[in-house]
C-alpha cells in the first residue's frame, strides 16, 4: 500500500476528484530510481515501470488503463483526452470523460492541476521554464473554456512539488523570458527564478480567483529525499507522476482513496 503520495486539500470538498502527485517510495526500482519510478524514458526497465504503476493503481482504486500520459517535449500543446494511454509531442491534458486520468511527469518542473467543478471538467499541466515561458497555464485554462464552456471564476487549481525559488539558479538566457518579480539575483550574473509564481500569476490573471489556487509547499531538489530532482541528481533520477480525474457515479464512497493531505509521509 502507497501512503506517500501528496493528495492536494483544495480538492477535498469535490467528492468524485481524485488527485495526487507521488513522492519516490514505495515503490520497486532500484538505485538510481529507489523506488516508486514511473519515468519511461530513465533508463528503469519496464517490468518496474509497470509493477509501480499497479501498486499505485491498487492503492488509488484507479485502473491503469485509465491513466494518460504523454511524452512530454517542454512545449504548450495540449491534447483533449477521452481515453487513457501514452500521447506524443503534448504537455497538457484536458479532459471532463469521467474515469479517465491525465497525468504529468516531472523530476523539478512544476505539475499544476486545475478542476471545473461546475463543468466535471479537469487539467494537468507540465510547467518547465520552457512552458512557463509560452504561458501553458494560462492558455490550458483557456482550452478548457473554449472546449467546455468553463468559467475560470468557478475553477480550483493546485500548483504541485517543483523546484522552489530558493534551489533554481538559471543564467541570463533562461532569466531574460521572465518578469523582474519572478528573479532574485545569485552568484555570477546568474537568477532565483519562481516558476511556481510565474504560474500561480498565469492563472489569476486568466480569472481563478487567487483564494482557490494553492501549492505544494515542497522543493524537489531541497526535500531530494522524498522527491525526484533532476538537478540534484545530474539527471539520474525518476520521474514523480501526478494526476486528476473524476471519477464515474458508480464508485460508492466505500471505493474512494484515503483523504486528503499535503503533508509527507515517512515510508
């Protein structure tokens, strides 16, 4: 049984959502992966891939079919998913098909998952510099008003475990894209950047009320030991997975996960 995952408490009141990022234990991987690896493209073999996938969907009550996932490129198109499966060349899901869960991987960006409440309707997001830069946030939000009808003043949102402002240094080429308010000078001409601030602004300014938006209070590369950094880690690392979805009307409350928490967990 997985009990180290983050299951985001701004979701809480909405039943029917199920939504989580996973942390690195419990699952089966071996070093440099130790444990719960579900990276493709880490060098972990498949068979553990695949064993960590059905340890979480146990645990979750999810199957695994109904997870999608993409090969991610740190770009800003996003796919209106109804079914589960590995998609090509995207950074972003939506979907409001019941039972199906987008999911996200990351080693130091940031996840960010919106919920419509009012809609049924979800998101998640893969929020790298790159994508920040091109606004995904922002414009997956307006993705989902152009295909759902969604109103972003009744949308609730969760920006997940990334690397924080106080551990991520850029230089002058990645620094450049951003805002002043999103930088504080470092050592030898290089920048703190904030990228879960540029994103949390991305989506009040596109409507979410700020109240409704919270964040994972967690850096990958200075919590190493509960997270997946691939900084830290010079690239040999794993890759967390985070995902929301609704679930069908069918699944009684007897089928439902553990509640929600924002705190981790020693394994």
């Amino acid at each position: 049984m997985i009990d180290t995952v983050i299951q985001p408490a701004v979701f809480q009141p909405f039943g029917r959502v199920t939504a989580l990022q996973t942390m690195r234990h419990g699952g089966v991987s071996p070093e440099p992966f130790t444990s719960l690896n579900f990276g493709p493209n880490t060098g972990d073999t498949p068979e553990n891939l695949d064993a960590n996938t059905q340890r979480l969907c146990i645990a979750m009550n999810i199957p695994p079919e109904s997870i999608a996932t993409a090969e991610q490129v740190h770009g800003t198109e996003i796919c209106h998913v109804t079914e589960g499966g590995l998609y090509s060349g995207y950074d972003a899901f939506i979907t409001t098909t019941p039972g199906i869960f987008p999911g996200i991987l990351t080693a130091d960006c940031f996840p960010v998952l919106l919920l419509d409440p009012v809609r049924n309707a979800v998101a998640a997001i893969h929020a790298g510099w790159k994508g920040t830069v091109g606004a995904i946030s922002r414009i997956t939000l307006h993705a989902m008003q152009k295909a759902f009808g969604t109103d972003p003043r009744h949308c609730f949102a969760w920006i997940g475990t990334g690397i924080s402002a106080r551990a991520y240094e850029v230089g002058e080429d990645v620094a450049k894209g951003f805002a002043v308010r999103y930088l504080r000078p470092s050592q030898n001409g290089r920048y703190l950047l904030d990228l879960a601030g540029a994103n949390r602004d991305q989506l009040v300014d596109a409507g979410i009320p700020s109240i409704r938006i919270s964040a994972s209070p967690f850096c990958t590369f200075l919590d190493n030991r509960h997270f997946y950094s691939y900084r830290k880690e010079q690239g040999r690392t794993g890759r967390m997975l985070t995902l929301i979805g609704i679930r069908p009307l069918y699944h009684s409350s007897s089928q439902q996960p553990a509640p929600s928490r924002d705190v981790l967990q020693d394994p």
